[in-house]
C-alpha cells in the first residue's frame, strides 16, 4: 500500500514537469517599429539582436554558470543609406536550419540568409537574389 502511495504522489509530482519540460518559452511582445528586436534561435544561450531599420546583427550569447557570454558581430554594415530608415523596416524568420536565419526588407522585399555560429568563419550574410 505504502509503494502505491509514493508511486501516486511521485507521478502527481512528476508528470507536469515532464509534459511542460520540452514547451518552447513564448516570445515576449515586442513592438515591431522598436529600433533593436531580439530574436530566439533554436540555442538556448544564443539570441540575435537586430537593428530594425538598418538590418545590422549581432549574435548574443549569455550563460548562467560560467563566464561565457558574449556579443559578436553578424552584420556590421547598414543595409540602407541613412535617407531610407524607418525602424521596424527589417525582420528576421527562423528557418528549420538552427543556424539560419532569413532577414527581410519589409519595405522593398529584399532578402538574406543569416548564418549564426559559435565559430568565427561561419558567420556570414548572404544576399537571396
């Protein structure tokens, strides 16, 4: 009887972490005129910053235990001159590559693929014509 009841209350106990375990987090709100945006990747240490009206990125790595966090550089060159801004102008869709992203000009419909890295020489952006 004693096993009956610890196996009953351990399931109570157990069966809600495990059904909520693999629910993604919900994307907060973001005002999607706001000058930067962050952006989740299928990593959970990494996030992409973009700057919404000159397409510019960088990769954001944070960490809880250690002292890896860091900011790197995916994008450092505005995609528009200065006369065409408008924040909320750019965006970014993942794609089922974890890596990959594709960054869209909402206002003339251009496209790049993003590609994020812990490695250096993996990094890019690549134009989509």
């Amino acid at each position: 009887m004693k096993r009956i009841a610890v196996f009953i209350v351990s399931l109570i106990f157990f069966l809600p972490i495990s059904i909520f375990a693999d629910t993604p987090l919900p994307d907060p709100t973001q005002r999607p005129d706001a000058l930067y945006r962050l952006f989740r990747t299928s990593n959970m240490w990494t996030f992409i910053k973009l700057n919404t009206q000159d397409g510019r990125m960088w990769q954001l790595q944070f960490d809880v235990e250690g002292d890896n966090r860091f900011t790197v550089v995916l994008n450092d060159q505005p995609l528009v001159n200065t006369q065409k801004i408008i924040p909320g102008r750019f965006t970014l869709y993942p794609t089922a590559n974890i890596f990959s992203f594709i960054l869209l000009d909402q206002v003339d419909g251009r496209t790049w693929q993003v590609q994020w890295s812990i490695n250096q020489n993996q990094r890019t952006i690549i134009p989509i014509k």
